[in-house]
C-alpha cells in the first residue's frame, strides 16, 4: 500500500475539523492516505486542475460558495474524481441531495467514526474505479478514445443540467473532417485512420481537459465547452484553425482540414442539447458549401 497512496484533497474552511480528519486518517494508517487541506472554493478548483487527486472530501459551507453550488461546481471542474460531501448535522439534506447528484457519499461532522470513515472513503475510490471502467467499456470510441456517441449525449447532456443551474454559457461546435473518402482511396484505410487519430489529439490539445469531445460518426467531432469570460467564439476557432496547420506541417502527402458550426448556449434559453447540435449542423453544412465555392 506504501507505494501507492489515496491522494486526498480535503476542502474545509473549519480548520479544525480539517486537522482532525488528518490525525485520524493518519493515524488509521499513516501511508494508506495523503491529504492536501484547502479551506476555500477557488484555490480548490485551480488545485484541483492543476494535480491529480483520488478522492474529494467537500464541505460545501465555504466562504465563497454554499449548498449545492459548491459541489455543483466542483463536480463539474473534476467529473472523474469521486466526492464525499462533509456535513453538518443541519445541513444533512443538501449532502443527501449531493448524493442523488452523483456525490459518492457523505460524512456527518458530530458523527465521526474512525472506521466508518475509512470505510466510506475507500468504498468511494472503489465504487468509483469500477464505475469508470464500465462507462470506458461502452461510451468510449476504441479508435480515438474520445467519447462515442452514446458518451457524448450522456455526459453532455449532464454538463449542460449544470450550466444551466450555475448560469453559465456553453459553445457547442460541430465538426467534420473533410476528404476522409479521398483519403482513405488515395492513401489506404489506415492512413484514413491515422488522419482520424490526428484530429482527435488536436481537439483534445485545444480544448480543456474539462470539456466533452466526442467522436460520433465516422468522420464527425462534436465539442461541449464551458464558455469562459475571457474567451469568444472567434478566438476558439482560431485556435483550433492554427493546430490543424502546425499538424499539417508534419504530414507530406496531405492536407488536413475541419469544416464545423458553432451554437452558443444560454443558461436562460429552453434550447435542448439535441436542437443545438442540429443548429450547429447547420453552421457545419455551411460552411462545407463557403469552402467548395473557394
Ligand atoms: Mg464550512
């Protein structure tokens, strides 16, 4: 167990309580558990993005978020990181309405116990482990290891629930690759492939680790990002436009090129997830005509 121990990111602003849970954990078994406290939500999350964590363990009362929120907001910065909501007696139904929200459980602060507490923290990294290898199995696509289609929809549609309730905007982009059938004529199938598997690394390379890409048909791409405020559409785009070229520049015989469409999604607006990718089909279909006429 030494070799390898629950990395733990404890986030409390009781800084008692946060020292208590440490000599306890520790002294259960000082190498089974590694805790890193923090006691407020914003330097949580930009920890949280910075290093690997295995478990969470969430007060959601903080000085800057409470409720639901706070573990809304966690939750959706770190979807492959189980949680474990930290409670007070009078706030139990918030950490039972976590629970329904895909918390792995949750710990009452007057009731805790040595043993309950090891136990719900490594039934919470095991449970998750095993629920993570399952969703591989059928909502990953094998070629790329984006998402499949299947995958997409479902974790989209999530991100989408929460945006709307944290009042934040997406962008939706659309994507498809153009000349996959010449490709694969002229070059072979498993250059086809190959031009696939490129694309995908550079989707996963512009976009955030904490965005949805899925690969949903042959050569479709389709990207869910949380929109951040410093950022437009545009820039997105351009982005993405100047990675196809420095990938392009490695490869001799051809040339890689995306046609796509982009929805913006408002916290406020009834559109549907599957109404916004028919939109953005739109905006892809469009533009695949501007590049035919260049
Ligand atoms: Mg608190």
């Amino acid at each position: 167990m030494a070799a390898n121990p629950i990395n733990v990111l404890v986030i409390e602003d009781d800084l008692e309580y946060a020292s208590l849970l440490h000599v306890i954990i520790g002294e259960v078994n000082p190498d089974l558990f590694q805790i890193t406290h923090i006691d407020n939500l914003k330097d949580a999350l930009s920890l949280l993005l910075q290093q690997n964590f295995d478990l969470v363990l969430l007060d959601l009362f903080l000085p800057d978020s409470t409720g639901m929120d706070t573990f809304f907001k966690v939750n959706s910065a770190i979807q492959e990181i189980p949680i474990v909501i930290i409670t007070g007696h009078n706030d139990k139904s918030a950490a039972v309405r976590a629970v329904r929200e895909g918390a792995q459980d949750y710990l009452i602060k007057d009731e805790l116990n040595v043993n309950r507490l090891v136990r719900i923290l490594l039934y919470a990294v095991e449970r998750h482990r095993n629920l993570n290898t399952l969703k591989q199995q059928t909502l990953v696509d094998d070629l790329t290891g984006l998402l499949n289609r299947r995958g997409f929809l479902s974790l989209a549609e999530k991100q989408v629930r929460i945006a709307k309730r944290a009042n934040w905007e997406s962008i939706l982009l659309f994507a498809d690759l153009d000349n996959l059938k010449t490709i694969n004529d002229r070059f072979g199938h498993s250059e086809g492939d190959q031009a696939i598997k490129t694309i995908s690394a550079i989707l996963k390379e512009t976009f955030r680790t904490s965005d949805i890409i899925g690969r949903i048909g042959g050569d479709e791409f389709i990207v869910l990002a949380i929109k951040t405020s410093d950022e437009n559409v545009s820039s997105i785009t351009a982005r993405l436009e100047r990675n196809i070229k420095r990938y392009n520049q490695q490869i001799p015989d051809y040339e890689l090129s995306l046609s796509f469409g982009v929805v913006h999604l408002h916290p406020k607006d009834d559109t549907s997830l599957e109404e916004a990718i028919s939109e953005a089909d739109k905006g892809l279909y469009l533009h695949k005509q501007r590049k035919m006429k260049e």
